[in-house]
C-alpha cells in the first residue's frame, strides 16, 4: 500500500538496490493476486509499478555495466559521465511526476491508495482532500541540499518551522498562493505534503536525544532468537514506543479536538501534566507543538491564560504553557504564524476592497447613556483600521428614538471619544436625515416592499413568533399610504401603527420576518423638537446612512450576527449600496456588568458616586480608576477583530495596563498611619534636623527627573514590617542605607511601639533580607487614604433569576476602603489623574489632589494583572 509513495522520492539509486526493490515488488504482487482481500486497482496499481521499476533499473544497469568494464582512466570517466547523465535524467522525470502527481492531489484526485495522516510521503485521497496544494510550480531557489518550505499564509507551517527549530536543521520557509504546505526534500528528491507530515519527517531526521519525536528506542535491544521465536520488548523500549506513540496521538487528531474544547478539556489536559514537564516525555516534542498551536485557538484559554486565575485553577497547564511560551522555537513560532507579539497585537482580518485614502469608517453610538469599556472596542478598531488604511472616521449618533436620548448624554460620549484619542472628520446624527428616510419609507411603501401593521404588538408578536404573516401583509398599496400618513400626523389611528419590512415571515432568522421600521413617538426630539410625529428604527435607517455617507466597511458586535443578513436585505429593498459588515466579539468581563439599566440601578440607590464612579465599567469610570487609555488601546488591540465569545478575567488587560504606566511613574512612599512606629536612629549620616535631598524619581527611568527626598533622625515604619524585625538585625531603609536595630519596644498587646537602632551606610544592601519603607519624621508629611476597590457584584455574570434588590446575594456589599497613611511632603506636587507607585504597595491613581492638609489626597489602587487590592479586599 506504501508502494506509490515510494515511487514519489524515489531518486537515481545503485542497480543492486533497485534489483532489491524490483523483487521485493514482484513478491508484492504475487501475494495481492494470492490475496483474497487484493482489490483490483490495488493488485494493477502494484503491477504498473513493477513495469516501471523494470524501465528505471535498465539504463542504471547498463551504465553500471561499462564503468566495470572500462579498460582506461578516460573510459572509466566517460562511463561515469554517462552513469552520472542517466542519473540525473532519471532525477528530472520523476520530479515531473511528482509535480504532476502533487497537481491531482492538490484537486483531491489521483491514482493509488490513501496514506495515512502524516505520511512523510505526498498523500492521496483523504490527505489530498484537506487542502494538498499544487506542487507544479517551478522548485525553490536555494541550494538543492536544503530543504524547502513553502505555505499559504491561510495554512502557516507552525508545526514544521517548530519541528526545524528544535532539530537545528537549516529550512527555507517560503511563501506561495497554492493552498497547503509543501516540504521540498533535497536535490529534488521528492515534496510531502501537510504541516502535520512535513514536521513528522524533520522530527525523525533530528539526532533521537532530543525526543522530538518523544522518547528515543533503546541501543541494543536484544532482539528474537529467531523468525518464528517470541519476541519480548524491554520496558524501556515499550515506554519510548508509547512515548512515540503519544507523539502519533496528539498529531493525528487529539490536539486539534483542543481548538474547540472549553474548560473542561483544559481541565483534563491539565490533569495530564500534572505529573509530566512535557507533553510526551522530558523533552520537548512535536506533541507539545501540536498541542501549542491548538490552544493559540481556544477561545476558553485565550480568555484565561496568562491570568492568577488560570494559575490557581490550571496550575500545571500554566506552568507547561510558560514553560514552552519561552522556548525559542516556540516563541518564534508564534510570532511568526500565530500572530503573538511582544508589544502589540493586530487584527486578524482582512477589509475587502480596503484602499489606502479611501477607507471610511463609522462609530455610531446612541446617546441613551454613558459609553462603557464594551463601546470602546467598536470605536478604537475603528478608528485603528481608519488610520491603518489611511482613511477616515465619522462619529454618527444613532438618535433615532427621542424617548432614551438626552443631549447630556452626548455630550458625555463626545468627550468620551476625545478621552480615547480619537479625531472623528466630522460628527452627524441619523437625524440630519430625517427627511430623506421619511422619502425612502413611502417609497418602499409605494413599491409594495413595505406595508402598515395595525395590529396590536401582542398579535404581531405571536404571528412572529409562530412564523406567520401578518394579515395587513397583502392589504394594498392604497390602504398602506393611507395609515402612514396617519402615522405621520399621529393621530389615534396613527399611533395604533408601525411600518413593517416584506422580508420573509416563516424565516429561521427571526429578524427576517417582516421587522418594524417605523413606528410613532410623541416624545420630543432633543434635537428636531416635535417636527417629526413618526422615527425610524436603527434596523431600518442604519443601512440608509451608512450607504449615503460613503461608509466602506462596518464593523459590528457579533451579538447582533443575525441581523447581518437583515442589514443587507433593508439596504436591497432601499435601493442602496449594501456595506460589508465585520463581526467582532463585545468585551466580556467577569463580575462586570454593561447594562445600562441593570447599571443605572447602582446610581439611582447610591451605590456608586455616579456614572463616572471608578467602580463603573464606562469609559469615564475606568479611565478615573487607573486604566491608561494606552492600555485599554494595547489591550483591544491584541483581542484584534476575533469573533470568540469569552468570559475574561481582569488580570489580563490590567497586566498590559501596568507595562504602560509603569515606566511613567514617579515612585513615591506612604506608610499606614494606623500604629505607625518610630525608629530613632543613631550614628554617622544621620541629619541633626530634617533635610532635603534630590533623588531620582524613578530609578530605571532618569527621564522623569529627580524628587525632593526628606531625611531626619526618625524613620516612621509600618506596624507590619516592625513586627518582623528582630534585634541586632540588619536592614534596609529604602532610598537611604542600612540600619542595625538595637531595640524593639512592644506594649502588653504586642504591638511595635518603638524601635532604636544605628545608621550603618557602609552595610551592603545586596546582603539584607528586608527593604523597608519608611518616611521622616518631622517632615511636612500629608495625609493620604489608599483606597481599594471591588466589583459591583460577587457572580461572574448575573443570571434571569438574579434580581438587583438590597440585600441580594449577587450584589456586592462591600466595594470600597480607604486606608489612613501617612505620605512623604512630595505628593504635594500630583495632580488629578495622575498615576505614580507607592513603593511597596503598588500603584494608584490621584483621585482628589492636595488642597489643604485637614483634607487627605485620596489614591485609588491600580490593579496590575497580579494584585487586584493595594492592601485587601474591601471590608465592613
């Protein structure tokens, strides 16, 4: 059966090898005629071959021949040259086959029988038919001892370049438009076909030591007395076989099933490591790459890793997943195929028809309420793709229903925009064109592609529900005109109406039978006033503005995927250019909530300060808590236009919040003034009176400039450190030197009251075992409250049976403490907004600045992706 793929590398060989082949291939056909499972296309698949190996052994043969019989020096060369001539004929005219057997299986035909995945030669029938590309293109450039790569950026290498990385074998990864990944072997020998193969065959060529392809079989196996003796393999050779095994498994099937699987198929993959360091033994393999690859697409771990909670609940998965992340090999891999990066993601998608300049996108917000961290996504990958294509952005208010909309509302969400960098070309409302959509609405009307439901919403909704038209649907034009112009005066009748789409009543799409697209609203308009009696839906005036204000490309949360086929089928019956619309997946966070209702409940009982509450998700709320918008920009970057729907973690975009803020934050001490303890120090370096000095304010970035730094004979502590210091101890004080403690002065509670002790800057800091913080003395210190922060609600997401009401478990009764301490005379200086690190606490953003000292500078804890509370969980 592995007869054909053999035939495929097979190149210019010694006559005795050949001979050895041909018998061994008449022996293959005698025993399929003997056979009585040989199928026919088998037995003269086998014989066509024989014939053909008959033709190749003759002139190899021949050559063979007059190089033995050579009498003289330039006969022996000339014969050579001739061997060597036939040699290379022969080369040429099986790589034509090859490329022209490669060509049918790149269209999932050709003759033979189906090899099994991961053949290291090019496969047929099954194998073909999962994307084996054409190899009949001209063969790579580079030097025919190498070997050749080539792939389709649709289907990326990430096994074979993984594969040559742990193997230090020289590849050439070259890119092609034929769908698939081709292996090119050497001197033209032969192609293989398939990533999962072609990283097969290069894990076999590695030295056997580095268990690419798993544990290595034992040297010097004793082997069976004889042919028909019993044969029994050492425990070592039987665990390499199933480590190699294992390797086989994971390739052929298993690690894809991961690309689908949720947190139950990580569990049990973390079950699997929790006794191993890799995935096949104690080496990197090809197990672990396939595995690797597999998780860059699970949406479940895309959400969690990197996060404490995927530590504290996947702790082997995490460990293994660290572990490989940093491997050259695999990190390589995944910058280059999978789209990891160091910084900066990028989105995974690609605008059809995008031309550089002429590229506008749209963010159109309705101005029913605050903007939250969901809202920002849409905006800032619009505004991403309008800059990356060099175009333009529109801001677009949606105020199509006057009943939500306030105009403080928008001109929250236009400062909003202007918080999240964004420059829109020009702000429109859906409103400017109230007119023109009135014009396009009796024209669908006048068409008989609309028509006026004077059903009660109940009927319409049954009727909707059971698939069924409407009795209004084929009432005629006349009758139709007639009710809409009722509804544009409002009259009783009028307000008994809506306008209603002819889509498709029993669709399985339920936003295709026949949706409302106008309906009457006596609330005045904030911007119209009462001009208009009657206002169009988003479903119906959407795809109208989008077309006449030039839009190239709409980008829309995936939630509403349904309405996609609805968008274009209003836009056909409009008679307008239909926009291509990208989905993308909405921000879902745990324990947060994006409902403006279920929200406006908090502000409305006075559980948060207000909308702009830094426990609030919306724009204003995060940004005030600590999120830099480089940050959140960073963060929604690396989500790119993924269409995966998850529960993330916090940790995550918090972590990449930190590696923003961190190198732009002036380091600064505050010590808790709850039982602060005094350390009189003594001896040479110590200030007779309090004094200032210039310091860096942060030492690994000297561009912030220097801080003042005051300094005096007593060293304020925290109780917390003083409880841990011992006499005759050596310690540290931060941004100062060490001290040797004397004596530690406790009360009859235990608590630190006083410590003495010695200044000794000679002291080698490298050598202490605590660093402290500390602040001085008779400084003009200020007053400070630390303040942490938790979510709104206990549960990962609320369900329909949790009511927001006093005293509900799901709502978080205690989500704010602020901590007393005591801070040094510099934090003066920080203005509202602006972010800095209390050393050894963490960092927080500037809430309410200095203003007078019987009034405390309020800091707000900055999660950091590993800490969520600067001291710990809000209390009673």
């Amino acid at each position: 059966r592995d007869s054909s793929a053999h035939a495929h590398t097979m190149s210019a060989e010694d006559p005795k090898e050949l001979q050895a082949k041909l018998a061994a291939k008449a022996d293959e056909v005698r025993k399929l005629k003997e056979s009585l499972g040989g199928q026919a296309n088998e037995v003269q698949s086998a014989v066509n071959q024989l014939l053909e190996l008959k033709k190749m052994l003759a002139p190899l043969a021949e050559a063979s021949r007059a190089i033995k019989g050579a009498q003289t020096e330039e006969e022996r060369i000339k014969a050579e040259n001739i061997a060597k001539a036939e040699a290379d004929k022969l080369a040429a005219r099986q790589k034509k086959k090859d490329a022209k057997a490669a060509k049918g299986l790149g269209g999932g035909g050709g003759g033979g029988s189906p090899s099994t995945k991961g053949a290291a030669a090019p496969a047929t029938g099954a194998a073909a038919a999962k994307g084996g590309p054409s190899t009949g293109v001209a063969a790579p450039k580079v030097n025919n001892k190498d070997y050749v790569v080539r792939a389709n950026t649709a289907s990326p290498p990430v096994l074979t370049f993984i594969a040559a990385k742990l193997a230090q074998l020289t590849v050439h990864f070259q890119v092609q438009t034929e769908p698939g990944v081709v292996l090119y072997l050497p001197n033209g020998t032969g192609v293989i076909l398939g990533d999962a193969a072609a990283a097969r065959h290069i894990a076999r060529l590695a030295p056997p030591s580095r268990g690419i392809y798993g544990a290595p079989l034992p040297t010097g196996e004793p082997g069976p007395a004889s042919a028909s003796a019993a044969y029994t393999p050492s425990p070592a050779a039987v665990a390499a076989a199933r480590s190699q095994s294992s390797v086989d498994e994971w390739l052929d099937g298993r690690a894809d099933a991961l690309r689908a699987g949720d947190m139950r198929s990580l569990a049990a993959l973390n079950r699997h490591l929790a006794m191993r360091t890799y995935m096949a033994w104690h080496e990197p393999s090809l197990a672990d790459a396939a595995v690797f690859v597999a998780l860059a697409g699970n949406a479940a771990w895309e959400g969690v890793k990197g996060t404490a909670s995927a530590a504290k609940s996947l702790p082997h998965l995490a460990r293994w997943h660290s572990s490989v992340a940093a491997l050259p090999a695999f990190a390589q891999g995944a910058e280059k195929y999978l789209g990891s990066k160091k910084e900066t993601g990028s989105f995974d998608i690609d605008l059809p028809g995008a031309e550089k300049g002429k590229v506008v996108m749209r963010f159109a917000p309705e101005p029913s309420g605050f903007l939250h961290i969901g809202h920002a996504k849409a905006a800032l990958m619009g505004d991403y793709f309008a800059k990356h294509y060099e175009g333009s952005l529109i801001l677009r208010f949606d105020d199509t229903n006057p009943s939500n909309e306030k105009e403080e509302y928008e001109d929250a969400i236009v400062a909003d925009v202007k918080r999240l960098g964004l420059k829109p070309v020009r702000v429109t409302h859906t409103s400017d064109y109230f007119a023109e959509l009135l014009k396009a609405q009796t024209e669908m009307i006048k068409c008989g592609d609309a028509y006026v439901d004077a059903s009660p919403a109940e009927v319409q909704q049954k009727l909707r529900f059971d698939r069924k038209p409407s009795p209004a649907r084929d009432q005629p034009v006349a009758e139709n005109l007639r009710l809409w112009e009722e509804m544009q005066k409002a009259t009783e009748e009028g307000q008994k109406c809506c306008v209603r789409a002819k889509m498709d009543p029993a669709s399985t799409n339920g936003t295709l039978r026949d949706p409302t697209t106008y309906r009457v609203n006596l609330t005045p308009h904030h911007f119209s006033g009462s001009k208009y009696k009657v206002y169009p839906t988003y479903d119906f005036a959407c795809p109208w503005v989008d077309a006449h204000e030039g839009i190239t490309h709409a980008l829309r949360d995936r939630q509403y995927f349904e309405r996609d086929a609805q968008y274009h089928r209003m836009a056909e019956l409009q008679g307008v250019r239909a926009v291509p619309i990208w989905s993308f997946s909405r921000l879902n966070f745990k324990q947060c909530l994006l409902s403006k209702r279920k929200l406006g409940w908090f502000v409305a009982q006075g559980r948060v300060d207000g909308w702009d509450d830094p426990r609030m998700p919306t724009i204003q709320g995060i940004l005030r808590r600590g999120l830099d918008v480089e940050g959140l920009s960073t963060f929604i970057l690396m989500q790119g236009a993924s269409q995966n729907n998850n529960l993330m973690e916090w940790d995550k975009i918090w972590s990449e919040n930190r590696k923003v803020i961190d190198p732009k934050s002036v380091r600064y001490t505050a010590i808790t003034g709850a039982k602060a303890v005094p350390f009189k120090l003594a001896g040479e370096g110590v200030p007779s009176a309090p004094e200032a000095r210039s310091i860096l304010a942060h030492k690994k970035n000297p561009e912030l400039g220097n801080k003042v730094k005051w300094y005096s004979a007593t060293a304020v502590l925290e109780q917390e450190d003083a409880l841990l210091m011992a006499e005759g101890e050596e310690v540290t004080l931060m941004d100062w030197g060490n001290a040797i403690v004397d004596k530690i002065v406790k009360d009859d509670a235990g608590n630190v009251t006083a410590i003495e002790g010695r200044l000794n800057l000679q002291g080698d800091v490298k050598k202490t075992k605590k660093k402290l913080s500390w602040a001085a003395e008779g400084a003009d210190n200020v007053n400070v409250h630390l303040v942490d922060i938790d979510h709104l609600i206990t549960k990962d997401a609320l369900e329909e049976d949790d009511k927001l009401v006093d005293g509900a478990p799901c709502i978080n009764a205690y989500t704010r403490e602020a901590h007393e301490a005591i801070g040094e005379p510099g934090l003066r200086l920080i203005k509202k907004g602006q972010t800095i690190q209390v050393e050894r606490r963490g960092f927080y953003i500037c809430d309410s600045p200095y203003v007078r000292p019987q009034d405390p500078i309020v800091m707000l804890f900055v999660p950091d992706g590993k800490n969520m509370f600067g001291y710990r969980k809000p209390q009673a």
